[in-house]
C-alpha cells in the first residue's frame, strides 16, 4: 500500500500535446506527486515517454498514462495524417517559419504575399502543423541536443490539409511567397 505521503516523480506535459504528436523531450519534464493519489497506469520515467507518439490529447501539467501512449515510436508518416486529409510540406525561412518557432501540433494560420499587388491574402485558417523537418515524425532521429541546436535550420513545415486545400496552397505559391501566421493555444 501507498503510503498517504511518499512524493515520487511522474512525467507531465509541458503544454497542450494533441492526439498523434510525437513527444519530444521538450514537452515532457519530472514533477514529484503524492503517490497515494496517482492512478495505476502513470508514467514514471521520461525514458518511457519521448519518442512515443500519443494515442490521446494529453494537456500541460497532466500526467502521462500507459494507455494514452503507443507502444512503440510509429514510424510512418501517414500514422499521424486523419482520415481524408493530406501531408502538405510548405518551405519556411525566418520569417515565413515565425522566426523557427512553429512545432508538430500546433495551429497556423496560411497567408499569401502577392508578389503583384504585394497584397497579404489569407488562404486557410487553423491549420495543424503535423511536423517539420527539425521536430517530429519528418526530422532525422537526433537526440534533443542535437535537435536544439539544428533549430536554425527550419526550412519545411507539413501541414495537415484537405486535398483541396492542399491544391489551393501549392496553386498560390506561384503568386507570391507563402507565410504561416502561428495561433495562440488560448
């Protein structure tokens, strides 16, 4: 039995980690809980987290349990695409990018800068980032160091889209460079 006050350290999220993100080292950390109140299942070492992708939305400062996560790191990209959707993968810079800050599971908002009229168009609104090609399941395996550090060289974002989305986003890169605008998670 559990003693009322034994604190041990369980694994939470860092922010909000929707359903099918790879986690990375990044979202997750070590806090000390009573153990008396945590359910069987928690997840007590890290090493059995990262690198496992999420089979449940997890939120900030949750807990992680055995049964939300997969088994196994899913190596297939299209594991992570819903039903109907597509993988669209939008080159980036700096500024494109917002300033390399974009990751897998967050929400952008596609913006078109007409080349003509120099005129900023929104294309899409609320778009899932799936990945890009420094973080999640389109990046090389590195360790989270080597990740850090190779953040510099954001230069794809993939996206989740609908095919015809997808079209519309790729048909209007001939007008004029493509811009994510990154949403807030409030």
């Amino acid at each position: 039995m559990a003693s009322a006050t034994r604190l041990v350290k369980v694994v939470v999220a860092t922010r909000d980690l929707p359903e099918g993100t790879l986690i990375e080292r990044g979202d997750i950390k070590s806090v000390r809980a009573v153990e008396a109140h945590l359910p069987d299942d928690i997840v007590f070492d890290i090493g059995d987290v990262a690198g496992k992708e999420l089979t449940a939305d997890v939120y900030v400062g949750e807990p992680f349990h055995a049964k939300r996560l997969s088994t196994e790191r899913t190596s297939r990209a299209a594991n992570i695409v819903s039903a109907g959707m597509v993988a669209l993968a939008v080159g980036v810079d700096d500024v494109s990018g917002v300033a390399r800050g974009i990751r897998p599971g967050d929400r952008v908002d596609v913006l078109i800068v007409e080349r003509e009229s120099e005129r900023v168009r929104r294309l899409l609104a609320n778009v899932r980032v799936l990945g890009t090609n420094i973080s999640g399941y389109f990046a090389p395996e590195v360790d989270e160091e080597a990740a850090l550090s190779r953040a510099r060289g954001l230069t794809v974002v993939v996206l989740e889209l609908t095919p015809s989305d997808a079209v519309r986003v790729a048909d209007s890169a001939e007008y004029g460079p493509v811009r994510l605008a990154l949403r807030g998670r409030r």
